[in-house]
C-alpha cells in the first residue's frame, strides 16, 4: 500500500512504536468510509455554504478527541497546531 504525503508526515514526526502509529496499522479505515457516509444530514442536503469535511477524517479527529479527553475547542486547537 502507497502511503500519502500526511501519512508519511506523521511517521516522520512520531516514532514506529508509538501508539497512533499501531492503531493507523490495525484499522482499515477506507472500509469504514461507506458506513460513515451519509451520516450527517448537511452531507446529503447538498445544501449551499462550505463543503462539509471528509467522513473519515472527522471520524479520526472524534477518536483523537474522546481518547485524550479533549473537549472540542481543545481538539481544534490540538488539530490546529503543528
């Protein structure tokens, strides 16, 4: 499997045995994409305004958040930040 430009980043900046890094490994997230689509009623209304965020990665941004007890300001700011 290719790996992106953002999953190449993220090795660089964490180390193999880190935990995000095992959990990346375990989990095929493009499988959880069809269960995720749909979801949100703005995704399906095609209503006007800015595009909504992909599924998937709103979905890994909520992991992030519940496992380090981040409230969502905190997430943001976390997301945020390099």
């Amino acid at each position: 499997m290719q790996m992106s430009f953002g999953a190449l980043e993220l090795a660089e900046r964490l180390k193999r045995d880190n935990v995000l890094m095992k959990i990346d490994a375990l989990i095929e997230w493009e499988e959880l994409r069809p269960k995720l689509t749909g979801l949100y009623k703005r995704e399906l209304s095609h209503g006007g305004g800015q595009e909504p965020f992909d599924v998937l990665l709103m979905f890994k941004a909520i992991l992030l958040g519940q496992w380090h007890s981040l409230s969502d300001a905190a997430l943001e700011q976390a997301l945020c930040n390099d």
